[in-house]
C-alpha cells in the first residue's frame, strides 16, 4: 500500500494505518530531528506530529509527495516545541551546524527557501536598505568590498546593515525572541 | 513479602479445595504447577480476593484484606486474570481494557497512555479498536492479559495465561513475564511444565490442596534423578517424581 | 521510486530514540475516548469514573433495552385510556423487574469473576446499577401512567409495589446467578399479587391501590435486600 493510500484510510479514521504510516516514516523523521533535537524532544515532536497528521489527513493532496507533507508537519511542530520551552536559538545554532540542506532532498531544499522566503520578507520589499545587502552577500555570495562599491556606501555600512539583517532575520524565523539574545530590537 | 500466606485453607462445602498451605513471595516470577483439581485455581481466587479462606491467614502487599479499606487499597494494585475469562462482545479491546482499569481507581488521567502501553506490551494494536466478538482465543487471553497489567501491579496473578497463544506468542509471553517480574510478584498457575521452566525464579507444586515442592525449576529437575519418573523433558521428569512420592 | 522516497527511508533509527514510546503516546491520544457529559455527571455524582462507566453500561440501559421499555409502557398507556384499567400501574413494575434482574450480577456479566477482584467493589456497582434501572423505570412508569390519564394515588402508588417485585427480581436473580431466574420470580410474585385481588373479590388494580400493603411491599424488599446482601457478601475473616 503506497503512502497516499495510507493517508487516505488515516483521513477515514483508520488507526491501523496511522501504525503503518509512523512504522515507515518515523525513523527518518526521527533522524533529521536529532540532527537539531535531543533525543527526548525527538520522540515528543514527533508524537505531536503523527498526531497532528492523523488530525490533518483530510487535507493532504494526494500528489506522491507524502514525505515532505510529514516533513513539513516534524518541522512546524518542532519549531513550535522549542518557541514553547524558549529553545530556538538552539535550533537555529543545530540548524547552522547541520550545514546546508543536501542537494539530494528536494524537497526539504524547497521546504528551506519556503521558510526563508518568509523570513526574507521581514526585511522589507526588495530595494530596501536590509534586504539589497541580503541578496548581494548572502544569495549572491559577494565580497564585503564589491557590496559596498555597488551600492555606494562604506564598507563598515555595509557591515552594520548585515549586522541587522541577520537580527530582523533571526526574529523572524524565532517569532520573536529579540530580548533573551541581549540588545534592543 | 508481597504474599505471605500460613495455614491457609480453603472448603467449599465437604471439599477441601486448599488444604493447608504456607507460602511466603516477593518480587520476581513464582511458578505454580500441579494437575487439574491441585487447588491452584482456588489459592489463585484467595489471593485476588475473590473469595475468602475458610481458615489460616492471608497477607497481601502487607495488608490483611478481610478488611474493606484494605482490600481496596490491594486491588487498586493487583492485578488477575482469571482461569476463564468471559468478555463483553460489544467493547473493543481499548473499551474492555479502559473499563478495568477504570475499576481499579486508576487516576483518569493517567488511563489512556496505561491502556495505550498494555494493548502494545501484548501486541494488540493492530487490533485496538476491534469488537471482542471478532477476536479469536488467542488474542482473547491477550486482552486478559492487558486488562491484568494495565494498572502496573505490584501483584500480578495469571491463571493459565498461555491458554491458547501459539509458541511464538508464548515466549514473547515469558519475556514479558520477566520483565513485569522485576519489580512486581508474578503468580503463574499452569499446567504447562515449559512455560514455568522458562520463566520462573520459584516454583512451587500442588496436589490435592497442599504444597508438594518449593523451590527453583533446577531443584525440581534434580527431584527426577534416580527415579524412573515419566516425562519428555527433565523438568517435566522431576514434576512427575514429586508428585508420585507424595502420593505414595 | 523517486529521490524523496529512496532517500528518507535509508535513514537508520537514532539509537536513543524510543518509537515505541512514540507510538504509545500517539495511540494515547488517538484511542482515547473522551466520557460523554452523562458520564462525566454520573462521575462527578458518585465521585468515581469506575462507577460512572459501569452504570452507563449497564446492559438494562443500553438504547434497544429503553426503547422495548417505552414500547411496553406506552401500550400500556394506550390501553389504560382504552379500558379505564390502570394498565400502566400493573405493566409497570414487571418491566422495572426485568431491568433490574439484568442489571448485574453473576449469570449476566461474562466477566463476574473478575469483577470481584476489582477496587470498585462488584456491590457498588450492583447497587448503583440497581438503583439506576429502577430509577429510570420509574420516571417512564410516571410518564406512561400520567398520560392514561390515572388518578393521582394510582399513579404514584405502584411505586412500592415495583421496589419490593424489582428486589425479588434481583434477590432471585443473584441467588441463582442468572437473570432469567430474577426475571420468572419478579413476574410471577407480581403475577401472583395482581391475581389476588379478583381472587379475593377486590379489583384487579387491587396491588397498586391497597394503602394496607404499603408496610409488607416495604418489609419484603427489605428481607430480599437483605438476601442480596448476604448473597454477594465478602465476610470479614474466616467464614
């Protein structure tokens, strides 16, 4: 039985196939949590997930793409676990460890460029001040010195407008927590 | 000592069911053996408290429970399957669990995740919501089962717990057994020499209402020794031993 | 096979992850069935959730067990208004009867046994259940016999009768462990009583109007409440 159809008897309220779903999918999930999670967080997002799938089948699409539908759900709902106990800036910290996504996940790639496309919004429409630096250092990879020569400012602007672009960047993928990182917003 | 009995008997009407026996337990897997009409069946019942001796003393989880406060404060931690166990047809295995464990004063708050982990501990799942009418014997004795661990007891009494569970159910039985026997005193009454070999720490044989032998399975198997007794399988020869000298 | 399905799955299982602590937890929540608000009201009344889902399952109150009872009481009703007999009065405690004599007990619950080694004690819930029939009873008696239209002293006045006729029922019935037994003794005592009236020259509506039988249907149920009683006792040390 492939995995829309075990979504599909999961929307029904067949609990037997909720069992075949987590027997399948939980032990990668489980794995990439514990790339940004301790062990025991691990287990509890993911009975918050599986929960929150078996809530939410009805609403899946059935396009072949069941693992990232669960991987969008472990996700959300570990952010939401470590807002709750005040742990994000250890995810962010585990997520800059675990380096970038690999190439070969596609859609856990497309997952990451749909969160940071969000948080890249909190730094205004494109030609603000914030949001130039981002898309020259950050996207397009380029030397402090050329970014300042492009956009006509000192490089120690340049600097200082990195500086809060990482901030309003940080705040946005945390929901907010600016205070117990020390500084004013 | 989670069971200490002395002098217990047991009568009903001329028959003397249980006829005198001393046993004292604490944690760990206790075997009872002995043919049909030993008087397992009615030493099991005194100690779930199903019915009363008829003489000796009865100390359960330190209480005595001819006293009402007593022997509720027993039951909430006790836990029995019964020789035969009916069921109610219409309750699916997390109802028929959840009711006993409602019975047994578990707090309600803690009484989804218990039934949760009995239903897995005897890998019944796979078939959490379905009607009992639609079990067969099997799993029926793993719903007992269940409804027996759900509450954690510290006194565990199983009355022919194998009936009907095929091999390979029966030794994930024993591990089970085991484990629960860590901390809890297990009671195990069968007639299947095997499964008390495999399990028990102490071992104890009934006939005719008395204790025959106490001790461990090794201690039975050495009781063969010398003697012609029949049996496929060492303990098997020491349980026929014992029991042909005590009815000499 | 796609990349997203090819890849996830390879992933080996952390070793300090438990799932089946993770499916437990899941099958908590997804098996779990909340009390309804009759249940969590009968909790909240007898001060134990044991109790409360004994008494809503009681098998004399399930839904197609009410709905014979309503039928019975309103063709009694039916036929009260009919003929000018009180119907009703008369049909009434043999229903109440047969509830209780299916109410519990040994004979009825499959799992006796090991209803009494349970920490809500098997009389409680007797007694509960007991109550529960009979007091559902009487509200359907009341209602079926106010609409044939009875006088005021009938309509209230079988109500001793249908306690002493339900305790013969239940005495009967956990004597003989079997509720058909309960049900044949409630029904031929009542018999038997309702008879005695034209027997005796008196009318048939005799059982229920006779104010002079109100202390020997009292003293009857309290004799069989007493043989419950010692049917389902646990004596304090040996007996």
């Amino acid at each position: 039985m492939d995995d829309d159809e075990l979504i599909a008897r999961l929307a029904g309220g067949d609990d037997t196939a909720l069992r075949e779903l987590l027997s399948l999918h939980a032990p990668w999930l489980a794995a990439r949590l514990r790339m940004a999670l301790p062990a025991a967080d691990v287990e509890d997002v993911l009975q918050e997930s599986f929960l929150a799938a078996w809530r939410g089948a009805g609403s899946y699409r059935p396009e072949g793409a069941a693992a990232g539908w669960l991987w969008g759900i472990a996700r959300r709902q570990a952010a939401l676990w470590l807002r709750r106990r005040g742990r994000a800036a250890l995810l962010v910290h585990a997520l800059a460890q675990a380096g970038p996504p690999a190439a070969a996940d596609p859609v856990d790639a497309a997952l990451t460029r749909a969160d940071l496309e969000e948080a890249v919004a909190a730094l205004g429409p494109p030609g603000e001040p914030e949001r130039e630096v981002w898309r020259l250092l950050y996207v397009e990879d380029r030397p402090v010195a050329e970014v300042a020569e492009l956009m006509g400012v000192p490089q120690g602007t340049v600097k200082s407008r990195a500086h809060r672009a990482r901030r309003r960047l940080r705040a946005a993928l945390l929901g907010g927590r600016p205070a117990a990182e020390g500084g004013p917003r | 000592m989670n069971v200490e009995l002395t002098d217990l008997t047991r009568r009903f009407g001329r028959t003397q069911a249980v006829a005198g026996v001393n046993l004292a337990t604490g944690p760990g897997v206790f075997g009872l053996l002995g043919p049909n009409g030993a008087g397992k069946t009615s030493l099991l019942r005194m100690m779930a408290t199903v019915i009363p001796p008829t003489s000796g003393t009865l100390r359960l989880l330190g209480r005595d429970p001819s006293g009402y406060g007593p022997r509720r404060e027993i039951r909430r931690r006790l836990g029995y399957l019964p020789q035969s166990l009916g069921y109610y047809p219409g309750f699916t295995v997390v109802e028929f669990v959840e009711y006993f464990a409602l019975l047994k004063e578990m707090p309600a708050a803690q009484v989804p995740a218990a039934v949760a982990a009995a239903v897995e501990r005897v890998d019944l799942g796979s078939k959490a919501s379905s009607r009992l009418r639609t079990l067969s014997g099997g799993m029926l004795r793993r719903v007992g089962i269940a409804q027996a661990i759900v509450n954690g007891p510290e006194l565990l009494l199983l009355d022919e717990p194998t009936a009907g569970l095929d091999p390979e159910q029966r030794v994930q039985f024993r591990s089970l057994l085991r484990d629960l026997g860590q901390h809890a005193t297990v009671v195990v009454s069968t007639h299947l020499v095997e499964d008390v070999g495999a399990a028990c720490g102490e071992v104890a044989l009934m006939d005719q209402g008395k204790i025959v032998f106490h001790g461990t399975p090794g201690e039975l198997t050495a009781r063969a020794e010398g003697t012609t007794a029949a049996g496929d399988a060492p303990l098997e020869r020491g349980y026929s031993a014992v029991l042909a000298q005590s009815r000499s | 096979m796609s990349d997203v399905d090819a890849g996830p799955r390879d992933n080996p299982v952390p070793s300090d992850v438990d799932l089946r602590r993770v499916w437990t937890g899941v099958a908590a929540e997804v098996w779990r069935r909340e009390p309804g608000p009759l249940e969590r009201l009968a909790g909240q009344l007898l001060r134990s959730p044991g109790l409360a889902r004994a008494l809503l399952t009681t098998p004399s109150l399930v839904v197609p067990w009410l709905i014979a009872s309503v039928v019975v009481l309103a063709a009694g009703a039916i036929a009260a208004r009919g003929t000018g007999q009180p119907l009703v009065e008369l049909v009434a405690p043999a229903v109440a009867a047969a509830g209780i004599a299916y109410a519990y007990g040994p004979g009825i619950d499959s799992a006796w046994e090991l209803s009494r080694s349970m920490a809500v004690s098997d009389r409680m819930v007797l007694l509960v259940r007991a109550l529960g029939v009979f007091a559902v009873d009487a509200v359907l008696g009341l209602a079926a016999s106010a609409a044939s239209g009875s006088a005021a002293g009938i309509t209230f006045g079988w109500l001793v009768p249908m306690t002493a006729v339900s305790a013969l029922a239940l005495a009967a019935a956990t004597l003989a462990r079997s509720a058909n037994v309960g049900v044949a003794a409630g029904l031929a005592g009542w018999t038997i009583m309702v008879l005695s009236g034209p027997a005796s020259g008196g009318l048939i509506g005799y059982a229920v109007s006779n104010s002079a039988l109100v202390l020997p249907y009292l003293a009857f149920a309290a004799s069989c409440a007493a043989i419950v009683g010692y049917a389902t006792r646990i004596p304090r040390g040996p007996s």
